[in-house]
C-alpha cells in the first residue's frame, strides 16, 4: 500500500511508557501521559508544525522544477546516440509510451489499443530494462516469447500480436534514428507462432449464436437492450455502432434508411461506414426517434427510469404503506447510470442475464458474425463484405455505388 504523506501524524499510546507519542519524519516524539490536556496542547503543536512543512513542499514542490526542466524526447535521445553512448530499452520505453499515448486516442481517450501495447513493454522491461537496443535480436526476442507463454500464459494469438507491437517499437526507434534499421529488420525475421507446434494455449473462435438463445435471452433483458439486439441482428452492426447511434447520424430519405456512424472501428483508415436498415429496422427505431437530434438513442438512463415505472406499476403495496416511492434508493451511487451504453456495459447486461437465467453466454459481437453468415449464404460473398464494411482496400466511386445499391436490396428483404 503506498505511503500517504498528505495525512497529518497520529495522536498515539505508547503502551510501555503510558505516554502520547507521535511519529514525524521517521522521529517518536513524547507528548506526555496519555490523555492529559498538556499531551493535547503539544500534539496541536505538532500539527502546525507539520503543516507548515507541507504547504513549504507545495511552494517548492518538484512539480515546478520539472516543469522547467528538459523534458526526455527522441531528439534528446538521438543526440546522445550520436555522442556515442547507446540507448538502452528503458530510454526507449520512455519516449516510445509517451508517443503512444498521444497517438492510441479517440475523442480525448486512450483507446484499448495503448494500454495492450503497456503489457507488453512491461514484461520487456522486466527482463531487458538495461539491455541496450543494438543488443536485442532475434534471440532475445524469442526467449522474451517463450516467457510470454510460461508466466503470463497468454494465448498463441495474443503472444504473436505483442511481439508484433514489440517489433513496431524498434522500428518506430529506427525511424526516429535511436537505433541502427538493421535492428528492427533482423526482429522481423522472427516467425510467429505456428498452430499446434507451440506450447502456447489455443482460443475458441468468434461463432454465431444460434438465434433460439437469442431468443430465450430477449424475454429477460430490458426493453431498451432488447432492441439494440434486435436492431444489431437485422443489420449486422458492430456493438459500438448500435451504442452510438443518433438522430443525427441517420439519412431517413428512401424506404432504406443510412445510417453513417459519428465513429466507427476503422474511421482512422479514412474508410467510410453506411449501415442500411429496412423495413423491419426502421419500425423498431421510429419510437427511439423522438428526442434531440444528438441524443443517443439507446440510454442507460431511460432504461433505468423504465424500470422503476414498471416497478411502482407492478407494486401490490399500497402507496400509504412501506416504504414510499424513492426513499429506498442508493443515496451517492458508485455510478449513475450514462446517456449512452458502451459496449462493455452492452455486453454485461447480456451476461448478467444469461448468468440469471442459465442460459448459454454469448457476447454482442456474435450477434455481427451470424448475420454475416445469413447475408453470406442467400446473397454471396461481397453481400456480406457490403454489409459488414469489410473492405480490405479504398475501391473507385462506381464501385462504392455499385455496394450501396446491393446493399439496398439486401435490406429490403431483410428488414
């Protein structure tokens, strides 16, 4: 547990002596017998003393001295290459999650991305901190990874991709000239691991979910999520998209509807997204339509609010007996519940109720996968592709149009 220095010294018994004591800066101090007013007085002493101690620290804290100190970036480390003296991997850390800090962010937050990148920087430095970088080759690289497997026990998939982050660090260091390029080509070399010649534990795949325990599932969860499902299943949207849907982002002109996401997984690839809603789609959202034109669509809020009116609705009590409606609840709740779901917390509503109700588990972003297979056997291959926006490569205007316009058929006898 770390130290607290911002809490003032105990007023304390020493057990042996019968005196009030007090530690201050690694000191015992003896007030006199415990209890008495003069023990008091001179703990109230101390007090003030330590105070103004501590609002000294603040006026000369560290803080201002690092602020007016050079800040540790690449160039610094590049000049004191070119003196002669070698980085090592700790120096490169350093500047290197400090880049992917500022470069993993969407809307202002960290994404998922650089903080799987800090796991696998971590280990690094747990073994070769001091290593400098024209030392660490293919060798080292394939040790690191076979503790990968042995401590941490990821998963085969997993340990490829963190060694693959670990490669585009070296090289992100030779394109700032930290390192010879020589370096990051040689740890390019290193194969990943292959299917069933490695030690390292295997995934399940990402499988549909068979439609009877989508079903048996919808009968338990809130209305609000059960129509996200609904809503995810007709048009084989990403979770994060069915989240952040808005007024705003839809295009109602036609009998399919576009819906153009705010944010979507690969918008940073200056891809476009379209995801088109039929019939059945459009029904299922007009209620959810009514509200401001930036307002998310699906609330946690609004779900919650629901619930408590279906619950003063079901109340056999009477009103004049118990307790009264809303003198039961939580006063300072840990979290008050959002204007929008996440796709975490889409995705726990799901598994809380599959865990209620004992059904099979299953996770939003399965629902996506068995509406591609359904789009894939009665339409083919690049109906699904459309549909999905799986596009591996930008492609011409005439070909985007060709898409939307298959796209529309498909929606149309889908819903």
């Amino acid at each position: 547990m770390p130290r607290l220095f911002h809490r003032p010294p105990k007023y304390c018994l020493h057990k042996g002596t019968k005196q009030a004591v007090v530690s201050l800066h690694g000191k015992r101090i003896y007030l006199g017998p415990y209890g008495s007013r003069k023990s008091h007085q001179r703990y109230q002493e101390i007090l003030k003393q330590w105070e103004a101690e501590r609002d000294g620290r603040k006026k000369a804290s560290p803080s201002t001295a690092e602020s007016n100190s050079p800040k540790i970036s690449p160039a610094m480390l590049r000049e004191k290459r070119l003196a002669g003296s070698p980085l090592t991997i700790n120096e490169l850390v350093f500047v290197y999650r400090q880049h992917t800090h500022e470069y993993y962010r969407k809307n202002g937050k960290l994404t998922r991305e650089a903080t799987i990148i800090d796991d696998a920087i971590r280990y690094l430095r747990k073994h070769h901190a001091t290593t400098y970088l024209h030392d660490f080759g293919p060798v080292a690289l394939d040790e690191l990874r076979k503790g990968m497997i042995d401590d941490l026990d990821w998963s085969r998939n997993h340990i490829n991709k963190q060694v693959s982050r670990l490669v585009r660090m070296f090289t992100w260091a030779a394109e700032k000239e930290l390192v010879e390029a020589s370096v990051a080509l040689a740890l390019k070399s290193l194969a990943g691991l292959k299917k069933g010649r490695t030690k390292a534990r295997e995934t399940a795949k990402v499988e549909c979910v068979d439609d009877n325990i989508v079903d048996a599932t919808l009968k338990h969860l809130p209305p609000i999520v059960a129509d996200m499902v609904r809503l995810q299943r007709l048009t084989g949207a990403r979770p994060g998209e069915v989240c952040s849907l808005r007024p705003m982002d839809l295009d109602c002109t036609g009998d399919v509807w576009l819906y153009i996401p705010d944010e979507h997984k690969t918008e940073h690839h200056e891809k476009n997204r379209v995801v088109v809603l039929g019939p059945r789609a459009r029904t299922l959202l007009k209620p959810y339509l009514e509200r401001k034109p930036d307002a998310y669509c699906f609330s946690p809020a609004e779900s919650e609010q629901l619930r408590r009116e279906q619950a003063a609705a079901a109340r056999n009590t009477p009103a004049h007996y118990g307790n009264r409606r809303g003198t039961n609840r939580v006063a300072n709740r840990k979290r008050e519940p959002g204007e929008r779901y996440t796709t975490d917390s889409y995705r726990r509503v799901i598994h809380r109720i599959c865990l209620k109700h004992k059904i099979e588990k299953w996770a939003p972003n399965r629902l996506r996968h068995t509406s591609a297979t359904e789009i894939r056997k009665r339409f083919g291959l690049e109906a699904a592709q459309v549909i999905c926006g799986h596009q591996s490569a930008d492609v011409t205007q005439i070909y985007a149009e060709r898409n939307l316009e298959l796209a529309r058929k498909v929606a149309r006898e889908l819903g």
